[in-house]
C-alpha cells in the first residue's frame, strides 16, 4: 500500500461525506481523491520522478492534497515551517534541491526575496493569485485518471527537516512504508470513525500530520484552520461540534488560560490527544479537571519515528485519577508495531526503573536524514535508532521521559533532569510556563537557570522562585539563576527551542 492509495480507499467507502472543513467550504472524499489525482498528473507534466517538491502554507486544503499527491507523482514532499526566516527557508531548499515550489499569496514576498539563491527551482506554484502558475490552473488542465508514475513502499514521501533545536536542521526521509506502519500502529490504539470530527491545530508541516490520512482512513471529517489560536480554536469546536483533536502542552496551557474558556460550548470534545512535547503534570491536571467527560490519550514520538512510538491510553488516565497519580507523568506504553528499548552509553539494557537513552528500530524508523550519511550512521549507532531523549521503564512497561540527553544538567558532578524542575515550577501559582536550562559555570561546570513566563496579571521574583523550589527539590537541582520573560521561543509546533535560550542567556 502506498500514501495515494489512502484517498483512493475512503472515496470508495465515504464518497459524498465531508472530508475536509475549511473557511466554510467543504470537501467530499471523491472530490479529495479527484483533486489528489489531478494534482499528481499536473505535477508529472511540470517535474520529474524523484524531484522534491516544497511546501510553504499555513494549514489549507491544498496542503492536505499535497500530502498524497505529490508523493503519488513519485515526487516527494519537502516541508517547510512558514515560521522560518528567509535565510532558514533558503537553507531547506537548497539543501533538498527542490524543483517546484507550492506556496500561497501570503508568503509570496519570502519567496521572491530568497529565488536567485536557489538555482534549481523551476516553478513556484500558488494556491490562489501569483506565483508562476496558479494552483488551481495546474488541477484544472489536469486528467483525473490514475497516475502512471512508477513507485514503491520504500520511496521517500515526505521529507521533513528537524526543528532544529539543537543546531541546523536535518531532513527526515520517511517512506510511505515508514509513514503507514506508523499510522497502522496509531489506528490499532485509536477509536475514531465516520461522524467524528477531528480539528487539527498543528501546523501541517508538523510530523503529527501524519494522523490526517487515519481520519481519511476512517471516514473522520478533518476541520482545518490556518494556524492555532486558542479562542478560534474553541470558536471551531462550539460551530463544527468537534469531537477529537491532538494538541501540544503549550495549546492546551494556552486554552486553560483563555478567560473565555467557559464561554465557548465545548462538550462535544471526546478526545483530547496532547503530544509533541513534554507535557507538565500540573498542566494535565488542569485539563483532566476542565474536560472531565473527554478521554485523555497521549502520544510521544518524533520526525525521524514518523511519529509516535509511545501510548498513554484513556483507562490509564482514569487509573491516575483514582489512586495512582504517578501515571500522569508517564509517556505511555509501546506501541503495537515498534520495538523499544532504554540502554547505557554502551548498548546494553538498563535495568528497570533507571535512566537510559531510548532507542527505536522497526518499519516506522525513517530511512536516514537527506544527504547527511554522517548524522545518519550516528543515529542509527548499533543498529537501532538513538532517540536523544532519556527515560526509564516502571514494572508495568510504562515509560517516563526524564529529559533530552543534550539538555540533561551536569552541575558539581550531580545529574539534574530539567523536566523534574520543570515540573515543581508549573505548581507555583504565577507560573504560566517554565524552561530549565544549563549554563557554563566556572565552579560548578553548569548552573540551572529557570526561565520563567508569568501568568496574566499577575507577577513572580526570582526570589520567589527560588524559596519555591528550595522546599520540593535537593540544593543542586534548585534553580540558582532565574529569569522572567515576556515568552519563550518555540518552534510551530510549541517546543521550547532552549538552544536559543542557552545561546542568549550564556552571554547575558
């Protein structure tokens, strides 16, 4: 099976339903597959098999046909984060050598500003007025017969660049293998089917888009704004009567705050995914109290995973509530079609209840990072793929991430988790968000510095901050130096980006 065959599928199964809700248009499952088919055969008349093909759009349908379409050209599909300056943007391209740009009116002036640095773009296609060609011209004089492009289950389909946290962003390759076993892996957990309604508030140049092709899959009208807002968020919930969407902590923190949250007829919400990042217990708490009628699931996972790898089911939330609080730190369970594990620096397994590095191997794991073969046999060290992220397994196979190894604190020879702090800091009552970080200290090798946002109205000292931790944490894991800002930088998808705090504050 291959990604085009997902809209082929529930065009067959769902033909006159709702597809896909946007900006008061909608779009049925035949007409999604008819547009897929056009924009394939489009495509194979402009670029060849094998060329990327970037994408810089804020949530849309088009971005939702491209992710089939392209990939059944036997193109791939090279994502770009429209929150990237022009010079990041220009970096991508180049470094994938993609031929065919899709993009809309809006960011038409980035692209005009980077074109002459990039040699092998032919044909800028716009999803509504400019560019080289419009978008729907290309569909229009498009057949809608089936694409005769030669392709197969181990292609790379999409590319995606990594968020870059930790220095230059390094493109993903995932097959369509890589990115259906994934999605089989997710349907086996999850419950969604025709008349649910999902609203993704992810930007779809996010790796958790590759849950849309499942509500295709499932006959799930997708509801689609162009970027997430917390009050348009609820405003989309209350119209469509949504019943499902994933969110990151730093959505769902956002919405808890929002002094309209109790405006807004929320009811309809049976799901309430959450993801992308470490989630702050507190934060849960929260939501589990706000939503007690919805069911909690979480997915942990990454670009290089195609997505998720770990499950924290909805009986387990329940189980949290009922005398086993500890389960709301948890990241959840492996998944049906992965094979995990926690090992030392040498390979061999922790033993249960201690810290290792996660490491991943199976269908889902991407083929290697694009035009990068060093980075490539560094992740892929020993034969499994080396995550970066430290956790360690309970007696039941629950997994608790206890940080990133490069954000791990090493101060006076002592290990400080920052999600640990993080997590004592998100209790005190003025904190709206929290980062945990190290810095360079000539005495102690590094300090924790806590970087702290305070909630609406209200104000918090770093004095205060630090007696606060001083009573729930040990000496050395208090914060020693604590800065309150305005916010913290985040990617799109609401990961704190702490490279950029370190970098900032280490010479401040």
């Amino acid at each position: 099976m291959l990604l085009g065959d997902v809209p082929v599928i529930a065009a067959r199964k769902f033909r006159d339903q709702p597809a896909i809700v946007f900006d008061g248009g909608t779009t049925t499952f035949r007409q999604l597959d008819d547009r897929v088919r056009r924009l394939a055969n489009g495509l194979g008349a402009v670029a060849g098999v094998g060329d990327r093909v970037g994408i810089l759009m804020e949530n849309r349908p088009a971005f939702v046909e491209a992710y089939y379409g392209v990939p059944t050209a036997g193109m791939v599909l090279t994502f770009l984060n429209y929150r990237l300056n022009p010079k990041e943007l220009a970096h991508i391209m180049r470094d994938s050598g993609a031929t065919v740009l899709m993009t809309e009116p809006k960011y038409l002036p980035a692209v005009a500003a980077i074109r002459d640095s990039l040699p092998d773009l032919k044909l800028v296609v716009c999803d509504g007025d400019g560019g080289d060609v419009s978008y729907e011209e290309l569909l229009a004089g498009a057949s809608t017969s089936t694409p005769t492009a030669e392709v197969s289950a181990d292609d790379v389909a999409w590319l995606i660049y990594t968020s870059g946290t930790t220095g230059q962003p390094k493109g993903a390759m995932l097959s369509h293998r890589n990115l259906l076993t994934s999605l089989a892996s997710w349907l086996i957990e999850s419950s969604s089917g025709p008349g649910d309604a999902y609203l993704m508030p992810f930007p779809l140049c996010h790796v958790a888009g590759y849950g849309v092709p499942g509500y295709c899959l499932r006959g799930a009208t997708l509801v689609l704004r162009a970027a997430y807002e917390p009050g348009d968020f609820m405003a989309s919930v209350d119209r469509h009567r949504v019943t499902g969407a994933p969110l990151a902590p730093t959505m769902l923190n956002m919405l808890l705050q929002h002094p309209d949250v109790d405006t807004y007829d929320l009811s309809s919400l049976q799901t309430i995914a959450y993801g992308g990042s470490g989630m702050p217990v507190e934060v849960l708490r929260a939501a589990l109290g706000r939503f007690p009628d919805a069911e909690f699931v979480q997915g942990f996972g990454m670009t290089e995973l195609a997505g998720n790898v770990l499950f924290l089911d909805p009986a387990t939330h329940v189980r949290a509530l009922q005398g086993a609080p500890q389960l709301l730190a948890a990241a959840g369970r492996p998944m049906p079609l992965v094979d995990l594990r926690l090992v030392d620096d040498d390979m061999n397994d922790v033993e249960t209840g201690l810290v290792g590095e996660i490491v991943v191997r199976g269908d889902q794991v991407m083929k290697g990072y694009w035009n990068n073969p060093a980075a490539t046999e560094e992740a892929f060290a020993g034969g499994w793929f080396h995550t970066g992220d430290l956790g360690r397994m309970d007696a039941e196979g629950y997994v608790y991430i206890v940080d990133r190894k490069k954000d791990m604190i090493v101060t006076g020879g002592e290990n400080v988790y920052s999600r640990q702090v993080e997590d004592v800091l998100y209790r005190h009552p003025a904190v709206a968000e929290a980062a945990v970080i190290g810095l360079p200290d000539v005495h102690w090798g590094e300090t924790v510095c806590a970087v702290i946002v305070a909630r609406p109205g209200q104000t918090v000292t770093p004095e205060e901050i630090t007696a606060f931790c001083k009573e729930e944490l040990a000496g050395y894991k208090k914060p020693r130096r604590v800065e309150i800002v305005d916010e913290l930088p985040k990617n799109a998808s609401g990961k704190v980006l702490k490279r950029q705090l370190r970098d900032r504050l280490s010479t401040s």
